[in-house]
C-alpha cells in the first residue's frame, strides 16, 4: 500500500485545508471587528490605508501601457505593462516617501 492511497493521508489533507481556510477568515474578519468596533482609535490606521492606496492608483495611473520587443517576447499585454509600472512606480513614490519622513524627522529633532 502506498502513502497516497492511505485513507488517512487524504483525510489529514482535507482537515488542512479546512483548518487553512479557518485561519485564513478568521485573520480577516477579527482585525475587521476590531476596527470597526473603535474607530476613533483606528482613525491613524486608516488614514494610512487610504493614502497607500491612494498613491498605489496614482501611480497606476501615471505608468505607461508601453510594449515592445521586451514585452512581446515575455507575452505582456498593454494592460500588463501598466500594472507593473504602476508597481514600480508605486513602490518608489513609497520609499521616497520613507525617506523624506526620515531627513525631516531628523531635521527637526536638530532644532529642538
């Protein structure tokens, strides 16, 4: 008898799986309930996730739909194209972002 015919190796995969998907509601409905249940607390959170996806579709929609020889080769539609500009952009505007926070957090402790 091999191991994947074993009754209880299917068993066990589909119990895993039934326990993954479990986890996986549970990790986004109770951080949901936590918010929504205080939001005065959550505001700073928020705000955050609204301005990260806000510079995300602005960077989406800045990015070009530019293919070529590259693009071709690899099958990247124009559509493709944009969303990994998007994600490059992005995560530049980000970690410029990052920076700045950083150079003027030091700045004004400077002056204090």
């Amino acid at each position: 008898m091999q191991y994947q015919d074993s009754p209880l190796i299917n068993i066990s995969i589909y119990l895993t799986y039934v326990l993954f998907v479990i986890a996986l509601i549970a990790a986004i409905v109770f951080p949901l309930i936590q918010t929504f249940s205080d939001l005065k607390k959550a505001k700073g959170t928020l705000i955050g996730i609204v301005a990260l996806v806000g510079v995300l579709l602005l960077a989406f929609l800045l990015s070009p739909a530019e293919t070529g020889p590259f693009y071709d080769k690899f099958g990247i539609s124009p559509t493709g194209s944009k969303v990994i500009g998007g994600g490059l952009l992005g995560t530049y505007l980000v970690f410029a972002g990052a920076v700045i926070s950083i150079l003027y957090t030091e700045i004004v402790k400077w002056f204090k």
